[in-house]
C-alpha cells in the first residue's frame, strides 16, 4: 500500500489499560490483542499459544510471513524465539502501527520488518516463499473481504514453499465461518486441520502439504534444543491440544497410512 493511502480511511483503536495488562481495542466489547505488563513477550490470549501449533510442523522456520499486527502478540514472540527466522509482518491500519512502541514490538531490523500494506497484495507478490504465513487480520467489523476469498487463500497456498504451512484464526460466530474453512480446505486440496475453541469462539486453521501432516502425525511433543525453555512450557497445554487433534484427524485424499 503506498505511504500516501489516507490514514483517515482506518479506524483508530484504543488501549485499554489495566494495573496488570494492556489490550488493544476497536470496541469496548471485543479485544484485538492483549499484552501483560510485566511479561510483554508471552502470549496472553489462548489462540495465539494455538497458533503457535506450526512449531509441530516446522520449529526452524527460515521465512514467516503475518497478515495483521494487533498488538504484535506472534510478532515479537516469533521475533525473540525463533530469532534466526526472517519475519515480515504486513498491516493495513497505520494507527495500529503507531501503537508498536506501546506494546514492545521490537525495531525492524535485517530480520524482522512490519510495514504498512495489503495482505491480499502481500500473498499475491510475496518478496519470497514462506515456510509459515500466519494470518490473524481484522478489523472493527471482523474478517475483510480481501482476506477470505478463494483467491486470497489460493494465493496464500502459492505464497508458500512446497511443504510450507499456512495458520489462519478464524471466529466461529462469523456468518460465513464455514464457507472460510471450506475455501481453505480447497485451496490446500483437503490437507487442513482445525481446532476450535468455543469457549473464546475462535477457530485455527492448518493447511499445508499432505506429507508434513502425515508426518507430523507420528511425532512426539519434545522442546526443541534450540527453543527457550520457559517459552516452550508456557506453549505445551496448546501444542497438546494440537497434537491430539492431529492424532485424530483423516484428511481428504492423505488418510493416515
């Protein structure tokens, strides 16, 4: 998106700020992300631990890609633990940018970059394949029509490597969830899994390459020598959960051997 695209067109969030987190808001009544004070890197929010699954798949990334910022939750988190990994985060919203300071999302540097523009732009013209593409963009009415077309999530598959992995959170309230998951589910051929949390609503995604599903399948939950400790604790009731639906899953023309 070029830098001259009028700011005004974008709806300004707000941070609401407790004495032990902060949260961004475009609404009173739904949250964005949400940041603890003392603890800025960990994931506060149960589905960006979930989204956090591709680990299973592939826990040395080279390339990630994100569609949407928020308050830079996976960004930062992906930054300090999988610090070998070229990040490229794309977000519309400029007032979203504006508040990176206010919720610790590091400088660009040679690795990381957030930079303001389209994601549907982004996946069409990727600047290289992804290993992972994560995509959690929204804003004050929910999912932008350019981000769940069959289109969108074909140029997604594209944008990957050959056995890269898309990770996609999706509301399970949203008129057309299962129209999302039925255009993801063809866009990877029916290599998909999903887990829903119906407690929060929200709903994630998997679509990658039928052999690393496969693969995946028979693996066991083991922290990686090269991942933080701490941080792997704090993600392994998630990546549980992960597994265990893997474990269960058959997917459309990959069955399970």
């Amino acid at each position: 998106m070029p830098d001259t695209a009028n700011a005004e067109d974008h709806v300004r969030p707000f941070v609401y700020e407790t004495l032990t987190t902060k949260a961004l808001h475009f609404s009173i009544s739904e949250i964005q992300s949400r940041m603890q004070s003392r603890r800025p890197l960990a994931l506060d929010l149960d589905y960006t631990r979930t989204m956090m699954g591709f680990l299973l798949f592939n826990d040395r990334p080279d390339t990630i890609g994100m569609i949407g910022l928020g308050g830079g939750s996976l960004a930062k988190f992906c930054r300090a633990y999988l610090p070998k990994a070229r990040i490229d985060v794309v977000e519309i919203n400029p007032h979203v940018i504006a508040l990176r300071d206010v919720f610790h999302v590091p400088p660009d540097d040679g690795l990381f970059a957030v930079r303001r523009g389209d994601g549907a732009d982004f996946v069409r013209s990727p600047p290289h394949r992804l290993d992972v593409l994560m995509v959690d963009g929204y804003d004050p009415d929910g999912i932008p029509p350019a981000l769940c077309s069959q289109a969108f999530y074909d140029d997604c598959r594209d944008s990957l490597q050959p056995e890269g992995l898309l990770v996609v959170n999706l509301h399970m309230g949203h008129c057309d969830y299962a129209l999302h998951v039925e255009r993801i589910r063809r866009a990877f051929d029916g290599r998909v899994l999903v887990l829903c949390d119906r407690d929060c609503g929200n709903s994630i995604v998997f679509g990658c390459d039928g052999r690393r599903l496969q693969r995946a399948q028979t693996l066991q939950l083991r922290r990686p020598r090269h991942f933080d400790a701490a941080a792997w604790e704090e993600l392994a009731p998630s990546l549980t959960e992960v597994m265990v639906e893997l474990r269960k899953a058959v997917f459309d023309g990959v069955g399970r051997g």
